[in-house]
C-alpha cells in the first residue's frame, strides 16, 4: 500500500533517463549542461583567488591552481 503511494511522488527524472521526450528534454538537458558549465567556471575562478596557505592545506600548489583555472569551462 505504502509502495504504491510512494510511485505517484517521484515523476521526475533526469532527461538522459528519459530517452524520446522530445524538444523537453532536450531543452532539461542542455540547461543541465550550461549550469554545469557555470558551476565548473565558478569553481576554478575560486580556486585560483586562493591564498596560497589555503591552496597549501588542500594539497595544491599555485601552479595547480593556475592549471585548473586556465582550462576551457567545457573540459571536466
């Protein structure tokens, strides 16, 4: 009783999941990809504003910071 209550709630999935939904989930996936996109600039620009006694605790060096930094958002 409980599980078939549940099955209703979760309608939501991720576009990649839902293969043939059309213009939809082409457009879910595309913003998926350009948040994800942002979120990895965001992080690098961060990364590279780090003193270096921070970079220091997290194990990296400047350089590796300016290595992070000066990749192509699009690269993981």
């Amino acid at each position: 009783m409980a599980q078939s209550m549940n099955d209703g709630l979760n309608t939501r999935t991720d576009a990649q999941e839902r293969p043939g939904q059309g213009i939809g989930g082409a457009l879910v996936a595309l913003f998926d990809t350009v948040a994800t996109w942002n979120e990895r600039r965001r992080q690098r620009r961060a990364l590279e504003a780090l003193p270096d006694h921070l970079l220091q605790d997290i194990g990296l060096s400047r350089a590796d910071a300016v290595t992070e930094a000066d990749k192509p958002f699009w690269q993981g």
